[in-house]
C-alpha cells in the first residue's frame, strides 16, 4: 500500500499495521525488570535474550506455556512465581501493539475509508478460522487511534442492549478488503 503523505509532497510506501513479533522489544522491556527480580542471578543481557526467543516461539501467551516455552527452549527451572510473573506476557504485547499502531496511524496519517452509518460485509471469524459467508452489518463507531472499525452485526448475533456481544472491531485494512468492490 502507499499513499501521499502532503507534508513529504510525495508517495511513500505504507508499512504493514505493527504485529506481534514488531511488539516483541517492548514486552521484553516491560517484563525484564520483573524477571531479574526473580531470578537475580541472571544478567539482563541473558534474561532479555531468553525472553525474546520465548515470545518468538510460542502463540500461547499465558504464564504457563511461556514458562514452559524457556524450560524447554532456554534450560530455565520454573516454579509458580515465574508462571504468574509471565502471566503478564499477553498484556505486554497487546499493549505494546497498541502503542505501535498509534504512531503508525500517526506517522502515515492512516486514515478510514469507510464512515460511521455505512453497510458493510463482516465474516464470523478471521485468521485461521476465516468463514468465507459474508455477514451484513453497519460501522456504529471508528477508532481513528488504533485504526479500527466497529461494526454491528444482528447476523452475527450481536445485541444492541444488555448481555452478549454488542460489535466486533475489525482494523481498517480487513475491513475495507472485505468490501472493496463497494469503494470503486
């Protein structure tokens, strides 16, 4: 993808939306000061080392898989502390990615295509279990810092009031693939 960017007053080429492995450093960074206190017999150069090959190698982000990732890859010895420590691995990642995509929205001035009150098609589910049934919905609210659509779906099951799911929120390039022969 590329776009003008007018302050450049030229065409540049638009990175990929910042994922999980862009997210890696800051985890880490996050995590280390909680892993060298447990440990203290560590350098941080180690620790962090043993971290980034963990977080690189294991899609289960939970204390126990991580923990079990660096017993088996790195020749750690875990007990509980350590588990409920990487507990927090998710939450680094997800947090970081969301920084990330802050200044990418910010840096090449993303911006949607869609707008609030527009009918779209949604799939059930995207990633691996991708349904190839498109699913009508609506935009109700767009997260202009994190470059994501919210979208209603009655097809989908969602609910306007009370207990169930009320949207799902879908990055923009998702999205707008998903309806790119409405935006002709």
């Amino acid at each position: 993808m590329s776009q003008f960017l007018p302050g450049l007053k030229t065409y540049v080429a638009v990175p990929p939306r910042p994922n999980q492995a862009a997210a890696i450093p800051g985890a880490v960074a996050a995590l280390l000061p909680l892993i060298l206190a447990y440990t203290k017999d560590n350098s941080p150069e180690e620790v962090a080392s043993d971290l980034t090959k963990m977080l690189e190698n294991t899609s289960e982000l939970d204390g126990y898989h991580c923990a079990r990732e660096l017993e088996q890859i790195c020749g750690w010895t875990v007990d509980m502390e350590l588990v409920e420590i990487l507990d927090g691995a998710s939450w680094h990642i997800y947090e970081e990615k969301r920084r990330l995509t802050e200044l990418w929205v910010r840096d090449y001035e993303i911006a949607p295509k869609l707008a609030v009150g527009r009918a779209v098609q949604v799939r059930q589910w995207y990633g691996p279990l991708m349904q190839s049934d498109l699913k009508p919905g609506l935009i109700v609210d767009i997260e202009l810092p994190h470059a994501e659509y919210c979208v209603f779906s009655e097809a989908l099951g969602h609910v306007k009031d009370g207990v169930g799911t009320h949207e799902i929120i879908l990055p923009y390039e998702v999205l707008e693939a998903d309806n790119w022969a409405d935006n002709l």
